[in-house]
C-alpha cells in the first residue's frame, strides 16, 4: 500500500467538505427560491389590492 495513512484520510475529508459544500448551494438556492417567491406573492397582493381599488 504506497502511501494508504495518507490518501484516506485525505479522501476522507474532501468527501465531507464536498457533501458540506452541496449542502450549503443546496440551502442557498432554496432559500433564494424561497424570497423570489415570496416578492411574487407580495407583488401579486399589492397589484389585487391596486386592481380593487380602482374599481370603487
């Protein structure tokens, strides 16, 4: 085994620094995905209330 007490721990922790780095761009979209959509429904709310009142 040519250099083994190396190379697995190396694997090791670039497996979890890449599955912490998938997980954190993962979070960030959702939570990016989640604001767009509430800016949308807000949008939409405030052109209702704007629609309602030019009919009164």
């Amino acid at each position: 085994m040519y250099l083994a007490g190396e190379w697995v721990p190396a694997w090791l922790w670039m497996s979890i620094t890449f599955l912490v780095a998938a997980l954190g761009v993962a979070g960030l979209g959702w939570w990016v995905l989640r604001g767009d959509a509430r800016n949308r429904a807000a949008e939409e709310a405030v052109e209702g209330e704007a629609a309602a009142a030019e009919h009164h």
